[in-house]
C-alpha cells in the first residue's frame, strides 16, 4: 500500500518532468528562427501578376513568405500544392505568400508564357517577375525552388533552399504569425496530395536532371547505339544543338533516353510560329499504355502547344532501367532539359 501512495504523490512530478521533456523534443524540431537581416525591397519586379507592385514598406507589418521558383522547373513545380495551401490558410492571419518568378530559360522571359503558366497552375497569389534578376541578387538566391521567412518588422528569420521539411517550413510561419499577434488555432499542418506534374517523386529516381543544350549537356551519345548505358541519351535525325537547347531542322527527329525513375518529363517548345508540333512516346520500343504520363496518351500521341515542362512518363512505383523514345512528326520544336520524380 505504501508504494502505491508514494507512486501517486509522485504523479505530478512526473507529469510535469514529461511535459518539460516533450517541451524540449518540440523546441529541437522547431528550426531555429535568426535574425538573416532585412528584407530587400522587391522594387527589381519588372511587372507583377495577381497584385499592384508590393514593397517592403507596404508589407510592414505583415508575416512575408517569398517563393523564388520558375515555371519549368519540377523542384519549383512539387512545392506549390502547399505553398498555395498556405496562402489560403493563413490569409486572414496576416500572411503575404509572394511568388519572385526568375527565370533559367528565355522562354521564361517571355511575359506571356508566364502569365500563362501562373493562371493554369491555379497561382492567385501575388508574383512578381523577376526576368532581370535583381530580386534573385537581391536576395544572395543561387536556388530554384526558394523560400525566404520574413517577420511582421521586415526581418529574414528563416530560408529553405529546394523541397521537403513542408511541416517544419508551416510551423514557421504559425511562430511569426503568432510573434506579430496572430491567434491561430492550434491544427495540424495542411495535408495535401499534388497532381500532375506537382505530385511528390517517388523514392526510385535514379536518374539526374540532364540538360540537352550544349551549356550544360552531359552524357549525350552520338551516334546513338543500339542499346544505351543507364543516363545516357542521345539525338537521331536534323538537329541544331544551342547553349540552352537543341532545334528539331525537319520531321522524323527524335530524342532517346535511357532512364531509372517512375516520372520523366521534358521541357519543350513548339517553333517560332506558334504551331503545336506533334509527337509519339515509346517506352522499350513500345506505346506507353498505363505508364504514360498527364502530357501524353495511352498511345503515346500528344504535341507541344506551349513552351513548358511536359510530363511523358508516369510508371507505378515499380521501376526498372528503362528506354524512353520521343518522335517529333513536324520540324521546329525546341527541347531544353529533362527531370525526373
């Protein structure tokens, strides 16, 4: 009997040793919040969509998160189911999700293939286009995608370069907005599945983002044998190779890839004249069927309407070392770099 009275005259000690500890688990999650300097003004902007140009001054006050990402870029392209989900959630709160659009392309210079992507991507938040740079320098970014945490005084306090840690990136944002007076709820983190090319990768990519410009290209076959090693390509047919692109010169041309991922996408762009451009996907010598991808058909028809980034493989999550073939049936197009998820 006595063990037990002494077991319960020990219960709030021990309850309250718990909770210091589970304190303590929650302060070490928490990514720890500096002091990075001011936020740059945005006024390098050389247009704005969703909004009237926004300064620092006018942003006093308010809880900033600044996305740098471009269009065409997958890793920019995953984060943004929860980048908008915040934009939503916490609106009423005091936050202001601004997207810096700075371009790796010159297709993504052209104002109208932006505005164009932002409005099918479902972006209402304000973007500022940054095709000169100067918000990217501004901020000393070197990443595509980018995520800057700025307080209610126009503090940097936080920044995350690439994708993942959503969960820790939105706890983040729920202590600044508490720090400016917000009162929030306490509620799970937002919980959201992408689609299309916004889908998390899976965990068997192995294969890296290859670029087919002669800038950045690597591991280009020519001529291209029978059989390719894993992560080589190569080109077949009349084409011109620039620094950030090859030029399909007549119809029949095609790209060859042998790759290890469930997903494979590939930037494009139809000519100069606007006219979609149509091609046919194989995948081991053969139409995709159930692995094609949201950019191309069971039967691996689809074309280049826009310049953007175009899904052409979504396999189930077993993947092997596989062939991928593209066919253009019309000259013109422009392919720029592949990534895969």
């Amino acid at each position: 009997m006595r063990n037990v009275i002494v077991g319960l005259a020990a219960l709030p000690a021990i309850l309250a040793a718990t909770v210091a500890a589970l304190g303590a688990v929650w302060a070490s999650a928490r990514p720890a919040l500096a002091d990075e300097g001011r936020m740059p003004d945005l006024g390098g902007a050389t247009t704005w969509f969703n909004s009237v140009p926004l300064t620092r001054e006018s942003l006093r006050g308010k809880v900033v998160l600044v996305h740098i990402w471009t269009y065409t870029c997958i890793n920019s392209l995953r984060p943004l189911p929860y980048v908008k989900a915040w934009a939503d959630k916490y609106k009423e709160a005091g936050l202001v999700v601004i997207g810096v659009h700075t371009p790796e392309f010159s297709i993504e210079k052209v104002r109208a293939n932006v505005e164009t992507a932002v409005r099918d991507l479902k972006v209402t938040y304000p973007v500022a286009i940054d095709s000169d740079y100067r918000i990217w320098e501004a901020f000393n970014n070197q990443y595509w995608p980018a995520l800057y945490f700025i307080d209610a005084k126009g503090r940097i306090r936080h920044h995350y370069f690439g994708e993942g840690e959503y969960a820790e990136a939105e706890r983040v944002l729920q202590e600044l907005l508490k720090e400016s007076g917000a009162r929030l709820a306490d509620e799970p983190t937002v919980r959201v599945a992408g689609e299309g090319v916004e889908a998390a990768p899976s965990t068997a990519v192995r294969s890296p983002e290859t670029y087919v410009g002669y800038r950045r290209g690597e591991r280009r076959a020519s001529p291209v044998p029978d059989r390719l090693p894993l992560n080589d390509w190569g080109l077949v047919g009349s084409w011109t190779v620039g620094p950030e692109s090859a030029l399909l010169e007549a119809a029949g041309g095609r790209i060859v890839f042998r790759f290890h991922s469930r997903d494979l996408h590939l930037v494009l762009a139809p000519g100069k004249d606007g006219r979609p451009v149509r091609f046919k996907v194989r995948l081991d010598g053969a139409t995709p069927g159930d692995a094609h991808g949201s950019d191309s058909a069971p039967d691996g028809s689809g074309d280049v309407r826009e310049p953007r980034l175009y899904q052409l493989i979504r396999q189930d999550p077993r993947v092997g070392d596989r062939t991928f073939e593209i066919e253009f049936l019309a000259p013109g197009v422009r392919a720029f770099v592949f990534t895969f998820g």
